[in-house]
C-alpha cells in the first residue's frame, strides 16, 4: 500500500532561528499583532510504499533522521496522513 | 611532492582556486570527481567552496552521500590531511568528521568581505604554520557560516583546542566567534573563510598562504 506521509522539519528548542525572527518582526508592521515565539521550518511531502501505517511511519522517521534533518541542530517529525498537499 | 586532490561536486565553484593556490605553493594537485569511489596516492584532499548538489535541503545535506566521501572519512581515519573550505566545511560537518553545523548568517544577508581571523590553536594541519593569536586577513562569501552547536560539543571543542580560527569581529553570529574547527587529531580541519582567495596581496592579502603552506608541510599528517 502506499500512504501519504508529512514531514516538518524545524530547528532544536535553543537553536537561533533569525528567520523565524525576522518574520515575526516584519508581522506587526503588516497589522497582524500578538504572534510570537515565531520558528520558520521546512515540511515534506511524499507517498511511502510499506505494509500498513506504522511500518510507513517508521520508514519516514528514518529518512527523515538522515537526510531531511540535520540533526545536530534540526529536529524532524513524520506523520501518516493526506494533510492536502494533493496525494495521489 | 606533496600531491593535494581537490574534489570536484556538482555546483563546486572555487575548485580552479583551490587548484591554482595549491600548485602556486610548489604542490602537485588534481581533481577529483565526486562519484569516485577511491582516492589513493595523496597527501592531502580540500574539499572547495560553491554550492555542492546546488545547496538542496541544506548545504553539504546531499554532498555527504556522494561516493567519494566514504573514501574521504577513511583517508581522514588514517590520518591524512583533509581540509574543507566554506561549502566543503558545510559538507564536513554534514558528513560527520566535523563538529557542529553551519546555520543561515544571523542577519540573513549573503557576506562577502575581507574578515580579520585570529589563530586559535597552531596544532591543526591548517595552523601548524602561524603563530598562535595571529592575526590574518583572508575574506568569507557565504550565506550559511554562523557556526553553532550544543553545549557539550562546545564544552568538547575548548578541551580539546579544536577550535582553529576566530573571527576578530563575528560577521555572521558564530557561536563564540568560531571561524574554523578541526577534528580531535587536528588533520581534518574546516573553515568559513577562503584563504585560496587570500594568496596575492596584489588582490588584497597574501595570508592565505601562511594558512596553506601549513597544509603542505611534510608530514602531511597531523603532528
């Protein structure tokens, strides 16, 4: 079976985020008041082949421990599920 | 001779630098490709600046599985000199022979400007040649140099004097002004600065050599 799996992407607690920090500066000028504690991350989208949801999982947490996150500074998250992106 | 390959990624861009500061200096050196999967007969490897694998996911994130860097982290094991300039240092620390890693400037603007690196330790294969708290002029051009890591590897890096270079003033927000790191052993050092570009003063400073010369120097291991 193929499931449609997310991956989030975002810095360690501690780790300098100056994206996160530059675009929650930019968000009061635009009228958007009271947004804070702003992280900027990346997510990914993919279809992984496996026998049911856990295995799926298991196989995202993986590739997403070795290549879509570093994690020295990174951390990464996968979840099972089509969260709109337009799975197939 | 001393004989130095400069790997060669898609999307390095300094490898011609690298090449030409290197045979400047009396040394035989080539290039390697990425896909190989040997690296024999040399002294020492620089992995150069540019944008390896076009900086995809994160600098050095693909770089780190192209098939020379298996052969990389042997020759590194064995003791051989291994040196990684701005983007080859983001692949070092991907890779794992290095300490930490490198995040987006902390003012989110591409730099490119002449810094002043104080020499940290003189016990890397890179700063065997300087003095200990000289002073070098040798320019950064990147985007992704804020060196950073956790606590017990900073704690690890002053135990151990793996840092290598400071910045005099931090350009980029680098964690306790961090320029350059080396392994525990000292042969496998990375550095945001281009001291290959540092090589003439016609072009603004010949400090680049002290740093390369270094690199040279027979034995080519670690001291």
């Amino acid at each position: 079976m193929n499931f449609p799996v997310t991956v989030t992407v975002t810095l360690r607690a501690g780790i300098a985020d100056p994206e996160g920090a530059t675009i929650e500066r930019a968000l009061p000028a635009l009228g958007f008041d009271g947004v804070t504690h702003v992280r900027a991350g990346k997510s990914f989208h993919m279809m992984i082949e496996a026998s049911d949801e856990g295995a799926a999982l298991e196989k995202a947490t993986a590739l997403a421990q070795r290549l879509l996150s570093n994690p020295v500074i990174e951390n990464a998250t996968a979840r099972v599920g089509d969260s709109g992106w337009g799975a197939p | 001779m001393t004989k130095i390959g400069v790997v060669i990624f898609p999307g390095s861009n300094c490898e011609y630098d690298a090449l030409t500061a290197m045979t400047s200096l009396g040394a035989d050196a080539d290039f390697i490709w990425h896909s190989t999967d040997t690296i024999e007969g040399y002294d020492g490897i620089i992995l150069p600046g540019g944008f390896a694998h076009g900086d995809y996911l994160r600098p050095g994130a693909l770089a780190r599985f192209s098939p020379v860097m298996s052969a990389i982290a042997q020759f590194a094991k064995a003791g051989g000199a291994v040196l990684g300039i701005c983007n080859g240092f983001q692949v070092l620390t991907e890779a794992g022979l290095l300490p930490g890693a490198l995040q987006k400037n902390r003012g989110l603007t591409f730099l490119c400007q002449p810094t002043t690196l104080i020499v940290a330790s003189t016990r890397s294969v890179l700063t065997r040649a300087a003095s200990k708290d000289q002073e070098l002029s040798i320019p950064i051009n990147h985007f992704s140099g804020a060196y950073t890591c956790d606590d017990a590897t900073y704690e690890q890096l002053i135990e151990n004097d793996q840092v290598v270079l400071r910045y005099k003033e931090n350009p980029n927000g680098s964690r306790d002004d961090i320029a350059g790191v080396s392994n525990v052993e000292g042969n496998v050092v990375g550095l945001m600065p281009h001291p290959e570009r540092a090589m003439s003063t016609l072009l603004g400073s010949a400090d680049g050599r002290i740093l390369l010369e270094g690199f040279l120097r027979a034995p080519v291991s670690a001291s």
